[in-house]
C-alpha cells in the first residue's frame, strides 16, 4: 500500500516516518498525476489558508475530490481536517467540502495555549494514546452521516465518514502510530472493495 502525503506545507517528514514504520510506502503528493499513484491520502496540519491556495494553485483540490467521490480514504489532520470540512468560522480558507462537518479554526487558543494530552478512542487503540494539540479547530457540527470517535471536553476531535477521517489534533508529532495504523487498515479495506 502507499500512502500519499499532501507535501504543500506541514508535517509532511512527520506523517511520512509513522507510515514507514507501520510497513506502508509513502509517495510526497504536490501534483494531481502523483495523487493518482497513491492508495491513501494524508493532508497533514499546517496553515489551511496557504495549504487551500497552493491546492487551488496545483489542481489538487478537484483532484483531491474527484479521488474522494472513488473511495480514496483520506486522513486531515488539523488544517487537513479543516480543509475536508463543508463550513469553516474563523477565516476563509479553500474548503474541499468532502465531510459534513463545520469547523471553528483556531479555536483551541492561540500557539501558546497548545496542549497534549491522553485520548481514549476505542476504535482505534486498547489503551489511550497521546496528542497534541496546537492551535487546533473545533468540530461544531456533524451531519447524520458522521460518527464521532473520540471527544475532548465534550466536543468531537475524530470523526469518520465513509472512507474520510478527521483529527483536529495531531498524532504524528508525539510519534503515536495507533490512528496512522488503524488508517492504513481502512486503505487495505478499500482496496480489497
């Protein structure tokens, strides 16, 4: 399986050693014709304003959606998870519009209220596993078709819908593999369909 990593701006080398160690190959994702060679897709935290304009730039973001509509599954961490939502408060960034959800970005505070801390996300991991936060959005809505896998002070911080997945904190810095696995297991799903 390879997995994509939308390599515009963000955690790119992050998301790409947790992949690796979890046995997948990894392609870096800045053109629709790479998006194409992939099996999976990472759009990774970062500043959603600048990784929605270089999208719109490259042609990504039809092409993120045209993949999307054939069962790409798709992981947003973040700014990715901004990017997938339908609305977004807190500026106007390119939303692709794949998860019915709405997002407040920044909304966790600013930098230097960043904070890490022990989620419990039965679907994904026994035991909880460690996440930073870093000026992260809140989920404020979901659609029917959203289901919520784990919470932080009662608001969603992962949800999955169909064959998309959105964290609004980031696994990768803290090296936790356990989503990137449980991930990499949705692609080897979709793969088999």
């Amino acid at each position: 399986m390879r997995v994509g990593i939308l390599a515009l701006q963000g955690d790119v080398a992050e998301h790409a050693r947790i992949i690796r160690s979890c046995g997948a190959d990894t392609q870096e994702v800045r053109t629709p014709d790479e998006l194409h060679r992939v099996d999976a897709l990472i759009m990774p935290g970062g500043e959603s304003t600048t990784i929605g304009m270089l999208m719109l730039r490259y042609g990504l973001d039809e092409a993120i959606r045209d993949r999307a509509q054939e069962g790409l599954p798709i992981l947003g961490t973040c700014a990715g998870a901004i990017l997938l939502a339908r609305q977004a408060s807190g500026g106007r960034p390119l939303l692709l519009e794949l998860m019915d959800i709405a997002v407040a970005r920044n909304a966790y505070g600013r930098q230097r209220e960043s904070f890490e801390t022990e989620l419990s996300i039965p679907e994904v991991s026994a035991s909880p596993i460690r996440v930073a936060f870093i000026r992260a959005p809140i989920i404020e809505k979901i659609g029917a078709g959203v289901q919520v896998l784990a919470e932080h002070d009662g608001c969603p911080v992962l949800v999955r819908q169909d064959c998309l997945l959105a964290a609004t904190f980031h696994p990768e810095i803290l090296d936790q593999s356990a989503l990137h696995r449980y991930f990499i297991a949705m692609g080897g799903r979709s793969m088999a369909a």
